[in-house]
C-alpha cells in the first residue's frame, strides 16, 4: 500500500475512534439522544470513506494501465 494513503486512512481511523469515543460520552447524558444519533452516523460514513479510499487505493495498484509510484 502506499505510504502517503496508508498514513491517511490511519488518521481517518484515528478520526473515527474520537468520534465513537464522543458518541459513547453523550450516550449517557440526558437530552443529548440526538446528538449522539448523529455522530453515529458520522462514525459510519467516516467508515464508509475509509473503505472507499482503501478500495480505490487497492484498485489502483492492481490495474495494469497504472505505474506505481516510487
């Protein structure tokens, strides 16, 4: 994998660990139901992102029409 997207999708699931460990601290205040709904949802589309950056960087070094970079 490249260096430069395997750095990127580490900070995107460093992004995505603060946001559920945000979800799990308003899951327990009253009055916060939505907020924590939504960063829920924000946490599934950073996962969501990170597949898709992760899947086009596989794709990329796998075709044959791509010359990988030094």
């Amino acid at each position: 994998m490249d260096a430069k997207v395997r750095i990127c999708l580490d900070k995107i699931e460093e992004a995505q660990g603060l946001i559920n460990e945000a979800a799990s601290g308003l899951s327990s205040v009253d009055g916060f139901s939505e907020e924590w709904s939504k960063l829920g949802k924000l946490y599934d589309s950073i996962k969501d992102h990170w597949h898709l950056i992760e899947g086009r960087e596989r794709d990329l070094r796998n075709s044959p029409n791509e010359t990988p970079e030094p």
